[in-house]
C-alpha cells in the first residue's frame, strides 16, 4: 500500500524518474511521489557514492537532491510535482540506483583519508588531482540561466517572527492581539511546524491554532509568508535585514526590515549517528509524520521507530493505523541493507526485520540565524545540543532578538506556545 | 563494514572526526575544516551537534565546544535571485555578521605552554609566518616560536581564494610568484599533505582598450621571463572558458600555467614539518606587547605569557600594524575587509580562475567544484571587519551572472569575508623596523598567500646568514619616506 487509501491523496499526473515515468499528486513533494511509487534512493552520496534518499522530509538534510527541469541539486522534499516534471538523480554512474562508483565506497571501509592521498610523488600526485577532479561535484552546471525575479523594496514590520509552530504561532498571536505589525514567515509548505505532526499528545495545542493566529495577524495589519524561508539576517544599513524567499506565489525575494525579531525556528532533522544510519528508508520521525499526513505517504510494510518517549509511540501509533507492522526499537547499532533498509541490528546479534526506519530523537536547535546576529549559544552536554540563550521572556544577549520554543532547548508544545507567547509579549515593545 | 556517517552532505564519518581529533584538531572550527564537515548545502544544520558530541567523548571539555562561525546565506540561493538585488540600495561600511567575536580557547590542559625563551618569534601563524619557520628550521635554526591569536586559518591564510598566478606587472612579483608556483606543484610530496594544485589558468579579461594596454605590456613583461601568457581575442578566450558572454570584454590574457589551491593544508602542512623539526607553534595565544631594551626587542608578551627572544617577526597579516603600533612603529598599512562566497559542488565547468580587470570580480572553480568567487569594493573603508554583507551577494552575483550568464542557477552556499593588508604601493613591508631585530613580514594586499613559499624561502636565507636579497632593501618601511623609490604593484584583483 504505497499511500492511505484516501482521494485526496490519489495520483492524478505523472513524472518522469530517470526515464520511468511515476504517478504522482501534483503538488505534493517530488519526494512523497518517488516514496509511494517504493523509490527510497533517489541520490548519491558526495565521497563515496552511498546510496540516499530523502532522510528530513523537511528541506533541511539536503539528502534528497536531484536534477528537476534541468536545475542542478534541488531537493526532492521541497520542490512540488506537476505533470511532466523531469527529475534525473545526479552524481552517478549511470543512474543512482544502480552506480558503479558506489565501489569507492566498498574499498574504504575505513574512509578515505584525502590529505595523505597519493602525496608520494610529483606525478602520481598530480594525475590523482587531476582524476580526482573527475570525480568531484554533484550535479552539473544548470542548462539555462535563470532569470532575477523583481528586484525588491525594503518592507518595514514591527516585527518578524521566525518561524510558524507552536511557539512563533504564540508570539505573532500576542503581538497581533497588541496591535503589532508582524510578518510570521515559514520555511515550510503549511503553517504549525510539528503539529503538522498530528500527534495527540497531552497539551499539544490543536492543529486548528494555526489558522486562528493567521487571521489575527492579517486583522492587525500583519501577514503569515508560508513557504518562505528566511535565507539570512544581515546587518546593511545598520540594522537587521531579513532575505526571505517566497517560493509561493506571487514568489520572489523579499526585504524586510523589521524592528525586532522573534526567532522560533524550531530545529533540525539530526542523522540517526548510528552505522549506515544513511540508508535509503531511514527518515525523520516528525518528516515522516508529516508526510504520512498530508500527502498520505506510506514508505514501506514494516517500520520499526528507533527512540523513545511520547513523541516515539505517537508515530508508531500513526504508522500502525496507516497499516504498517511497527516495532518500537530504544535503540540500534547498524541499519541493515544497502540500497535500502531491510533492519536493524542491535549489536549482540539480535536483528529486526523492516524497510522504514523512522529516528525519533529530539532535533537540533537551529540556531544559525540567531548566531549572524551574535546571539550566544549555549552546549547542552546532556542533550548534546547547542540552543540560543534566552531568558523567561525570550530575550537574549542581542537587543531586538528574542528566541523561543525549541531553538531555545527541548521542550514540548505546549511548553513551546507558552514560551512563545511571553517572548511575543516582551517583544511588544 | 559500514560507516557511520555523522556529516552526510560531505560523507565525513566518526572516523574521520576521531582521527582530526587525533591530529590535534579539538575545536569545531578546525575539526570542519580538517574533515570538510558542515562544509556542504547544510552548512552543519544536522551534523554540528552530533560532532560536537563525539569531540566530547573523545576528551574535549564542554566549556570549550563552540559552534563553527554562522554564515549567510541560511538556504542555497541562486546567483541569479541574488541578482534581483539592488545594491545602490545597500550602502557600503556595515560590519556584517556575524559580529566578530574573540577566538575562544580550548581549556587549559588542551594547550601546551609558552616556552620562556626562543631564538626567534613569529607573530601571526598564517602562510608567511608557518611557512618562514619551516624554512627556518631546514636550515638549521630550529628554535622557533609561532604565535597565534586563534587556530591555523582563522586569518587571511584561510579566507582566501586559493589563486596562484604569475601573471603581475612588476619583475619582483613575477619572479616571487614563478618560484611559488613551482613550490606548489611539490608541495604535497615535499610537505605530505594534499593542496590540490591544480594548473587551470588564469584567464584575465579586459573590458575596454586601457586594460587591454596593461594586459600587452605585461605579457612583454611575462615572456621575458619565458611564461607563456598569451593575449587572446573574445572567440579565442571563449574556447578556454566557453559560457562566458564575450560582449563584457574586447580581450584577454592567459597563462596556461597559473592555478588554484586548497588553501587550509598549507598551513597543516607547514606546521606539521616544522613542528617535526623542533619549531614551536602555539594558537589561540595573543600578543599583547612587546617588550624593548635599547634598539632591541627583548620579550613577546602574550595573554599567556611573555617569551624572551633574540628575534620577532611580524607576520600578523591585517593585525601586523597593530602589532608594529605595540613596539611604537607606525606602519602604513591599511586592512580593508575584501569579501567572498562559495557555491554548490557542480562537475568541473570551469578550469581557469577568471578575472574581469576594473572591477573587482574573480571567480574560479574548486577542486571539490565549488563555485568560489569575491568582487573587490571601491567603497569599502579601511578596518579589520570581518562580517559578511547582503550588499556583496548583490555585486557579486549581479557582476557574475554578467559575465557568464549560466552562473545565474548555480546556488550560493556560504559567504565570509577577510582582510587584504594593503600598503600604499601594493607591495610588501620587509625587513627591520624601528628595531634591529623586529622584522616586518606583511603588507602583501592580498596575494601573501600566493607569494609565501618563494618569500619563506628568501627571508630564511636571510636570517641564517645565505645572502640577502635586493627586494629586503627595496620594501623595507624606510621606502615611504623617499617617496618614488618602489614601483608600485598594480595588478591586484579581488
């Protein structure tokens, strides 16, 4: 069963897959298509030509890159289907999924160590860089040049906030409810950040919450920019400057120049850190969540969820009511397979049959705007995770930059919207 | 067996981060650059946290686990979006960001201490002063002392392009720069670490008949040397790099010969050598004065202690002013920040480093096949700023995309920014100042990276009694004072 049995997740066009022609659902992810039409590799790996697929779900592992419509790198997880899409996998030999340059990766078992490589002599090390050159870059330089979108116009906000889950959704509340001019941007397709998720855990503010922000910032002047990632914050002219990309339509860059800054990113899909952890058919825990809930994906038959806690039993639960056998698995030592995932082992010998691995664990604070602007962060050696420093009320070292919900450390939702209501407050100015 | 991969966009494993740790790496920053890690279209979203886990484990302490430096831009963005920018809208003169911060230093047993005493000292542990103490050191004076303020590549040694060209316009550079040249294509067996030299070219163009001039009289200037620069037409230049949009030039210059480097590894490679000889080489350790007796120099004082010394080399790159101004020599250098960016990794579409004269633009194509390229800003004012501004991405992709329309899809992935140390003739500050045994080793605007090999080499000679070259007296600080006695260097690009 390779998506719910729901119309609207039917396949209603097709793409074109290195040649093979997938259904897929206009709109929805070229990753969510490949995975349904059972497609996990979709890449290989820079070094050694492991196999990959997409891992985060969420735009960020950049595992999932392929050649869409003659572009190099895109990302299959964030870039939309419609009929007739060619999408070709890239940096392989001939194709990804059968690449003979994956035997770089079978005659290193222990890496390659590329400082010391072919340094003992003058003309072997000179043809190892010129074959070597051979080898290196993913993708090819783009077909045609793209054209600049229009040139944009700084946009005053009284405040930006970063970020539409629990906790941005909280902040652009409290300051929509003050009369506050906010722009609430989101990387992502859809407003909610990991309630997308659909986990009912205890507290979780109902997914119903993002709507109700967004006509309360649009009725005190503000606006909600979905799918609009906030590509950096700059100083030029002497105060923060925010790029943002806004993929959606009308689409094209967009300046804004807000007085301060809410930061609620959130965080970022972490690698599951464990032996060919990499392999096609392990994802995210929260991607995955998402995906089986607004596109219907179901990668596989047997899942078994590498984590534990709350957030753990909630997917396995999803995954079990959309018909996958799940096993909850605390912990692994080596996925099994190669081009894609057929186990898990747990080191003493015991192993576990499936095809969908799913990482539960909790994602890394994403910190990188807040660091532009100077923001300390702090190492959290329990969590090992770097999160922004902020005090009670969002505020952190840098006037004008509150931080909030996940980025500041783990916590759950609820905690999250709670936070990110006090730092919308305190950002009222 | 598998590998367990913690940096998937750059396939770097546990393994390779425990033997980086292993090689004296204990700092994300240079544990990134060792490995390559965080280096990729992620730029360390998912994999700081995991590594900085494991140099936990394998011993660092929490207190000295920094994240690596955020750079813009958050996402890969395309030139091409980029070019949609105005930069007229953009004014010259911010700091950038990040807002600098001050190195922070592994914890106390990570380090090991100052020697009370050394022969000689250096200051700065970038490409001119690692590379003069392992000529140094080679020949025979081995009690030498490196000091630097952060970890190797924190300054302009590893912020730097990667050019090496003998294409100047005065015999001094060209001559430096052909031995530099040769020293790179030895350097990885003669130093046992890669640097990727890779002899693309050079390929220079001119967009109007005055440039066109400089191009003529230095290619007279480069076959009296027997290189073999050529001047090409727009249709010849085109066959050397063919997207190129030949309305941006009448003609060009090329020399088959030039090439680019993989910076980082020089000064691993340096350091490691001269390390092996005796040479002493100390990061994140500060200089905060210099002590004098008479006409001499006795002691370098740093925020960990001062060192008695027969002999200081000043080779702190866009510092070295400050550290001149420590011992009461003013110096006319003027740091001025030049900025940068690379892009994603694309198979090889470009072989030479590609410069269009008048205007600051260069771009070239890493061995890794990054698209890696800085524009120079006339309105950029002087200071030691190493922020990254919104208003280089606009000139950059705007100027680029120009000259070669097919850029517009490449996507850029990190920009930074280091300082050229720019004197008033475009060449170098050499030998003693102010004090007989306080020696000057900076001043290079921004090809000291390029020049360091053949320079180490001279100054070694020097110091260990081999004979000294003419250019020690033709650059020292006194040319300032009759003005006209140097020609002045005026091929700088970037």
């Amino acid at each position: 069963m390779p998506r719910l049995p729901d119309p609207r997740f039917d396949a209603d066009c097709t793409i074109v897959f290195d040649g093979q022609e997938i259904p897929a659902r206009a709109g929805e992810p070229i990753a969510a298509a490949l995975l349904a039409a059972g497609r996990p590799l979709v890449a290989r790996s820079a070094k050694y030509h492991r196999p990959r697929g997409p891992f985060c779900l969420a735009g960020s592992c950049h595992s999932c890159l392929v050649r869409v419509d003659g572009q190099p790198n895109v990302r299959a997880c964030r870039t939309p289907c419609r009929g007739g899409l060619v999408v070709r996998t890239q940096h392989a030999l001939p194709t990804a999924t059968h690449d003979l340059l994956g035997v770089i990766d079978r005659v290193t078992p222990g890496g390659l160590d590329h400082h010391h490589l072919g340094t003992s002599s003058v003309p072997l090390n000179r043809a190892m860089v010129a074959f070597s050159r051979r080898l290196t870059g993913i993708g090819k330089l783009p077909d045609d040049p793209l054209l600049p979108p229009a040139t944009p116009r700084e946009e005053p906000f009284d405040v930006l906030v970063i970020g539409a889950g629990p906790a941005g959704l909280g902040a652009a509340e409290a300051l929509a409810e003050a009369g506050r001019r906010v722009l609430l941007a989101d990387s992502e397709p859809r407003a909610g950040g990991r309630l997308r998720c659909r986990y009912r855990l205890p507290g979780e503010p109902p997914p119903s919450l993002a709507g109700q922000v967004e006509a309360r910032v649009r009725s005190a002047g503000g606006e909600v920019a979905i799918d609009a990632p906030v590509l950096g914050l700059w100083l030029d002219g002497g105060s923060v400057l925010a790029l943002l990309h806004q993929r959606a339509e009308p689409g094209g860059l967009r300046l804004v120049r807000p007085a301060r800054v809410v930061l609620c990113a959130g965080g970022t899909a972490v690698p599951a850190g464990i032996e060919d952890g990499d392999r096609p058919g392990v994802f995210w825990g929260r991607g995955l969540a998402v995906a089986l809930a607004e596109h219907g994906t179901v990668p596989g038959r047997r899942a078994a969820v590498l984590g534990a806690g709350d957030e753990a039993s909630e997917l396995a639960a999803r995954l079990d009511e959309a018909g996958m056998v799940v096993t909850l698995v605390p912990a692994a030592r080596r996925v099994l397979g190669r081009g894609r995932v057929r186990g898990l082992a747990d080191g003493s010998g015991g192993e576990l049959g499936c095809d969908t691995v799913a990482v539960v664990q909790p994602p890394a604070p994403a910190t990188e705007l807040a660091r532009l602007l100077g923001a300390p962060v702090a190492f959290d050696a329990m969590a090992a995770a770097f999160a922004v420093t902020a005090d009670r009320h969002g505020r952190t070292a840098v006037p004008g930059l509150f931080a909030a919900g996940e980025v500041t450390g783990a916590m759950d939702a609820a905690q999250a919207a709670e936070a990110g209501r006090r730092a919308g407050e305190a950002a009222r100015g | 067996m598998g590998k367990t991969l913690l940096c998937a966009c750059e396939d770097v494993s546990l393994e390779e981060v425990r033997r980086a740790f292993a090689a004296g790496h204990r700092d994300l920053e240079s544990v990134k650059r060792y490995t390559g890690f965080g280096t990729g279209p992620c730029q360390g979203k998912s994999c700081l946290a995991l590594v900085a886990r494991e140099l936990l484990r394998l011993g660092a302490t929490p207190g000295e686990i920094a994240p690596f430096t955020s750079r813009p831009p958050g996402q890969p963005t395309p030139l091409a979006a980029l070019a949609a920018l105005d930069p007229a809208t953009l004014p010259a003169g911010h700091q950038g960001v990040p807002p600098e911060a001050p190195p922070r230093r592994p914890g106390p047993g990570a380090l090991p201490p100052l020697p009370e005493r050394a022969d000689v000292v250096i200051i700065g542990g970038g490409i001119l002063g690692l590379s003069l103490a392992y000529e140094l050191a080679r020949r025979g004076r081995r009690d030498v002392l490196v000091l630097d303020q952060a970890y190797l590549n924190a300054g302009a040694s590893g912020r730097n392009g990667g050019g090496v060209r003998a294409q100047w316009s005065t015999s001094d550079m060209v001559t430096l720069a052909l031995r530099s040249l040769a020293l790179c294509r030895r350097f990885a067996v003669d130093l046992g670490i890669n640097v990727w030299f890779r002899p693309g070219g050079y390929l220079f163009l001119a967009p109007d008949g005055a440039q066109v001039a400089r191009l003529e009289r230095n290619a007279e200037l480069h076959a009296r040397h027997g290189m073999r620069t050529r001047l090409l037409s727009p249709e010849q230049a085109l066959e050397v790099v063919p997207h190129l949009d030949p309305s941006r030039f009448v003609a060009a210059s090329w020399n088959p010969d030039d090439g680019v480097v993989f910076p980082w590894p020089f000064l691993w490679g340096y350091a490691t050598q001269a390390e092996a000889m005796g040479v002493k080489v100390r990061t994140f350790s500060r200089v905060t004065g210099l002590r004098r007796s008479g006409d001499r120099l006795t002691h370098v004082e740093t925020d960990r202690g001062a060192v008695a010394c027969q002999l200081v080399v000043n080779a702190a790159g866009a510092w070295s002013k400050q550290v001149a101004a420590l011992a009461g020599v003013a110096t006319p250098n003027r740091p001025t920040r030049h900025e940068i960016l690379v892009g994603e990794p694309l198979e090889p579409f470009l072989d030479p480093l590609v410069s269009l004269l008048g205007t600051g633009l260069y771009f070239s194509q890493s061995q890794r096949g990054e698209l890696v390229g800085g524009m120079g800003d006339p309105d950029e004012p002087e200071g030691i700023v190493l922020g990254s501004s919104l208003r280089f991405l606009a000139r950059f992709a705007r100027a680029s995309t120009r000259l070669m329309p097919r850029l517009g899809g490449v996507k850029v992935v990190r920009q930074w920014a280091g300082c050229y140390d720019v004197t008033p003739d475009n060449n170098p500050i050499l030998g003693p100042a102010g004090y007989a045994n306080f020696h000057q080793l900076h001043g290079f605007v921004g090809h000291g990276f390029m020049m360091a090999p053949a320079m180490a080499e001279l100054y070694a000679d020097w110091l260990t009694g081999r004979g000294k070259h003419e250019l020690f007296d033709r650059f020292s600080l006194a040319r300032f004072a009759r003005p006209g006695a140097a020609v002045g260097e005026d091929f700088i690009i970037g």
